[in-house]
C-alpha cells in the first residue's frame, strides 16, 4: 500500500513540476493541484475555498488525504533524500508541503518577492502548525523547533527527518546547540526557519522575541528574512480562529478544526531583508520584531476586500 501511494506522488510532482518555475514571480498567482498562491491585493471571493461548505464527509477525505500524505513525506525521506543534493530536496520539500495545503483547502495570498533561492534567516510571528507548511512551500528550509516537536505522532519523524534543529528552551547548552546548527546551515546553503517568540499566538499582536537565534545570523553575516503571518476566513475577510495552535490547545483538536474549514486564507507579507552587519544579537531582534510587528498592525487595520 504504501509503495503505491509513493509512486503515485512522485507521478503527481512529476505532473506538475513545470508549476513550481513560476516560484519567484512577484505577480503571478500559482495553481498546482488544488494549491493556490495569489497576490494579496486579490478579493478574497476569487478563493476555490469558498466554493464548498464544511461537511463531516470532505473532513474524513481530508483526514485520508493527510495521512496519504504524511506516509508520502517518510518514504520520500527515507528513499529519496539520502540520494538528493539542496536544491532537490528543497523541491521536494516545497511541492510535499503545497499539496498538503491543497488537501486542507488553504489557500497562500503573498505579498511582497518570494526570493527563489534564500540561505539566510526567515523570522516569522508564529500562530499555528500551519505556520510551517506555508512558509515550506514559498521558500523551503531547515526550521528551529522545541524539542517537544519531535515527540509529536508522525509530524515528529518528518521533522527529523527534514533536519529540523531542536532546541530545548530552558537550556543554554541547547541553545549553542541551535546557533552552531544553524551557522552549518547557512554554510550548506539552506535558510533557517525560525518563530523567536517561542510560543504561538492568536496572531493579533507580535509577543517578545528571544535573541539567541540572531547570533547566527550575525556570525554567519547573513540577511534577516522578516516574514509577516495572518489567517482569515476567506468568506468574510475577517481573522480566523480555525488556525490557532494557542493555550491547551492540542495537536489533533487543532488538527479538527482546520478540517472542518474550507475557507482558510494565509496572508503572508515578505518584507525587506535586514543586514546584520554591526549588530548585535539584541538590536538585530529587535529590527527584526519592528520589521514584523508593523505589517501585522497594518494587515490587521486592513478593510476586508470581499466582493
């Protein structure tokens, strides 16, 4: 069974490879399977989200899916990685993570230049799971993630196996660890992934950042990718709770409530990378939550655009 559905993937990313070219484009709306990437200033009602309400039936299509896909993602891991040079798993990587999307019916609305090759620091505000599929299939890389991740059902093989950095948050030896892995990182040419804040949050106002990841950065004198996240229901342009990964929420509560949407919206803003040159790790964070805390504001004073 799960030879099958590995082979039929790898038809399917072969069906639908001469889509991912159209990665760097500032205004080009991406379509590959069911995966919609469009520009921001958009209406919302053009979203394929809106055309089908929840019901329990589509929820168990996307929970087969899902798990169709989490099989999909361990034995491209465990077959193909180990035979794949960066560029080819960062592919790999980008095209699992936008048919995952696809099959949960969320839709990515970006604003700002995606860069097609990015080895440097992406710094996001940080509000769901879904934070890390979204940013994967814009511009793939190693992400930081509490070491908790690695416990969690399935979700914590493919981490691994994507070579996600691990740190414990009470450790300082950890958190060396962290920037050491890191600085390699950059060496090997891939960007690294990380939410400072430490926690999630229902994405309203940006929390504290924690600046020890930033010491990589300025180590390996490498650009700060901010990155600016939002979830709305599509239908109404108004902030979704259907996202949230806050509080005592758990992974499969969390896990229902995106299945019983069809009408998530990300809204994702790239903004202007950040030179670490004669910063500090403190200062750097802190342009860094600037940069980030302002689009939040302006995306949240946004009108909705719903026609």
């Amino acid at each position: 069974m799960v030879i099958i559905v590995y082979l039929v993937t790898v038809l399917m990313e072969r069906s639908t490879s001469s889509q991912s070219g159209q990665q760097g484009s500032r205004h080009s709306t991406v379509i590959e399977r069911g995966y919609t990437r469009v520009m921001q200033h958009e209406p919302l009602n053009n979203s394929a989200a809106t055309a089908r309400r929840p019901t329990p039936a589509r929820a168990l299509v996307k929970a087969i899916g899902l798990m169709l896909e989490l099989v999909a993602a361990m034995l491209i891991l465990s077959l193909l990685f180990p035979r794949l040079q960066r560029t080819g798993k960062l592919d790999h990587t980008r095209r699992w993570a936008r048919r995952v999307l696809a099959i949960l019916q969320v839709e990515v609305r970006c604003a700002g230049m995606v860069p097609s090759d990015c080895a440097g620091l992406v710094v996001a505000n940080h509000v769901s799971w879904l934070d890390i599929l979204v940013i994967q299939s814009l511009m793939p890389g190693i992400f930081v993630a509490k070491a908790e991740v690695r416990r969690w059902p399935l979700f914590g093989r493919v981490a691994q196996g994507c070579s996600t950095i691990f740190v414990r948050r009470s450790s300082s030896r950890s958190a060396r660890a962290m920037v050491d892995a890191s600085v390699a990182a950059f060496g090997q040419g891939y960007s690294v992934v990380a939410f400072p804040e430490g926690t999630s949050t229902d994405g309203s106002d940006l929390g504290v950042f924690h600046a020890n990841i930033f010491e990589a950065a300025i180590r390996s004198n490498t650009p700060v990718q901010p990155l600016t996240l939002r979830y709305l229901d599509a239908r109404t342009g108004l902030p979704s709770d259907a996202a949230l990964f806050i509080g005592e929420t758990s992974l499969l509560s969390s896990l229902r409530a995106v299945m019983a949407t069809s009408s998530l919206t990300t809204q994702v803003h790239v903004g202007a990378c950040i030179d670490p040159s004669g910063q500090s790790r403190k200062s750097l964070a802190m342009a860094t939550h600037q940069a980030i805390r302002g689009q939040l504001m302006a995306l949240c004073e946004t009108v909705p655009s719903v026609g």
